[in-house]
C-alpha cells in the first residue's frame, strides 16, 4: 500500500510541476486534474489487478494428481521429453513384475539374434501356463513372435524365445542350460542399464512357487526399461497399441490376437503397452503415451489389483493431460 501511495504523490508532484511551468491557471488545473483520475488507478482497480494476478497463479499451481485416488502400490509417470517425474508413488519399492517381465525378454532377445531368424516351438515351449493358439513345430520368425509375446504376453512364446537365444540359436544345447544362460543374460542387462531393484528368475514372469516370482524391480526400473525399448526397437513394442492383430507364422498359419490391455481405446495418444497379472504381483500396467505432439510420457502401474491396474491408469492418464 506504500508502494501505492508512493506513485500517487509523485504524479502528483509532476502534474503540479507542469502547472508551474504552464504558467498556472484554473482551467488548466481542473484538465489536469482529470487527467489524474484516469492516471492514478483507485483502490478497488489495484485490489481487482492483484485478485486476478492471485487467481493466475492458482490456477497455474493446481496439481492434477493431488486428487488421484490409486489401488497399486508403487507408480510412476514421467516426461520422455522434459525429464520431468509428473508423480511418483513408492518409484523405487522392488515389487513383483509379473509378465511386465517379457519386456527384458523382448530386449535381451533383439539384442543378441536378428529379427529374421526362425524358432522351431516344441512341445517343451507349449506346456508353459496359457494357451497362445501355437503349434508344435510352428516356425515362427524372431520379430512376428516377440510381437506375439508381447501383445498377449504370451509364456509360450517367451519360453521358445530364452531357449532359442540362451542357447544361441544351437538345437544340440541342453533346454535347461539354455534357458539359464537366457535369464543370466537378463540379469546383465538389468545391471548394465543401472536397474538397480530388477532382478529375474525366469524369462515370463510367471511364479514360480507361492511366494516367489520370476521377476523383481520398482516402477521406475520399468519406466526405464521400457523406455529404453521403445526407443531402440519401437517396431516390437508400437504394435501393443493396437486391440487386435493378425500374424502369420512361417508355416502361414494365421494367428488372430487380442491385446490383453482392456483400455487399448481409451488412451489418447497410445504408444505401447505391457500388461502383468500374477497371484504373487497382482496386477501390473505399463504404457507409453503422447500427452502433445512429440511428448511422449511412460507410467507404471505396479501391486494393483487385475481390473484396478486399468482404472489406476486411466486416472493417471488423465491427470498427465492436464499437466502444464
């Protein structure tokens, strides 16, 4: 209010200065004195100017996420673009993965075979928890079955993959040996990528006892990883955003596959999607998004419930639209 005062005196001062200088006189004082009253704003003008500038500022400090009720146990959102954590709940607890497992599997495997090089299923890979439509014998090409793998998240399929590559792709290595290399080559990747809460057992996810699961890491680890896919092999990770797909194998068997992602439809902007539902872990939701052009942002959904990991994510998407 000082301030205020302080500017009303000096107009004043120079208003009467011009005055003196003018050579005075009546007519000219009532002008200028109109003039004031236009140049010096009233008490209720500043309080309206200060009001408004207090409602700006509000409105742009309102936090979208303050609100967000969520059944998981850890999240984390974050801006590929910005580097920005949007919100962040237990990011770095290590918690059960559960088929989010799959996208180490997807990594590991592009890493150490091409894209054409071809799987043989056996029976060994089809006895996995699951049923994926595919056939003993089935030849299938790397990149059409990691996109299987991904998309339904099929355990035959990661199964065949570990197989195939822990044992570099030699039919006379030992299935358990290779298997083993496959989850050591996971474990190096993890560590490698500075993952340090992940940790895996198996190449699925699935559990592998009652209280143990085959993979372990926080939802930042997988914001991480699954970022890091993307961005290095986006043609196997851009197809889980759409609902359904065809792929043909290379015995030109036609397999029709449904996303397990229920909310494939009510993401704008989906990129890529892994969903993850074990007893141990409950349900586990990853998805990459563009929240603007070219702002491209991955939350994790981790210790949900099955249909609670949808409605938790949903919310988040939601609140990261409205995110300035």
């Amino acid at each position: 209010m000082n301030t205020k005062k302080n500017r009303e005196q000096l107009v004043t001062k120079r208003a009467h200065a011009l005055i003196v200088v003018l050579g005075g006189g009546a007519g000219l004082a009532i002008t200028l004195q109109g003039l004031l009253s236009f140049a010096i704003p009233t008490e209720a003008q500043t309080n309206a100017n200060v009001s408004a500038q207090e409602e700006i500022r509000s409105m742009k400090s309102v936090n979208p996420f303050e609100n967000v009720s969520l059944e998981a146990r850890a999240v984390y959102v974050f801006n590929l673009k910005t580097n920005a954590v949007l919100y962040a709940k237990n990011e770095n607890e290590k918690l059960p993965l559960a088929s989010i497992t799959k996208l180490m599997t997807a990594l590991v495997a592009r890493e150490y075979m091409p894209l054409g090089a071809v799987i043989t299923l056996t029976k060994d890979d089809l006895a996995s928890e699951g049923d994926s439509g595919f056939r003993p014998g089935e030849r299938w090409r790397l990149g059409d079955i990691l996109n299987a793998m991904l998309l339904v998240s099929s355990n035959d399929a990661a199964h065949a993959v570990s197989e195939f590559v822990g044992g570099s792709g030699r039919i006379e290595i030992d299935p358990a040996t290779a298997h083993n290399n496959f989850v050591k080559m996971m474990n190096e990747k993890a560590n490698a990528l500075k993952l340090d809460q992940m940790e895996f057992f198996n190449e699925s996810g699935l559990d592998i006892n009652e209280t143990q699961n085959g993979g372990y890491g926080s939802a930042r680890n997988v914001a991480t990883l699954f970022s890091e896919l993307w961005k290095r092999y986006p043609e196997n990770v851009e197809i889980t955003a759409r609902k359904y797909v065809h792929i043909l194998s290379q015995d030109e068997i036609d397999h029709f596959l449904a996303n397990t992602n229920e909310i494939i439809g009510r993401i704008p902007g989906l990129i890529a999607s892994k969903t993850g539902f074990t007893n141990i872990s409950g349900g586990n939701l990853a998805v990459i998004f563009d929240k603007g052009l070219g702002e491209p942002v991955v939350a994790v959904v981790l210790g949900s419930s099955y249909k609670e990991r949808f409605d938790d994510m949903q919310k988040l998407v939601e609140a990261s639209l409205k995110e300035q």
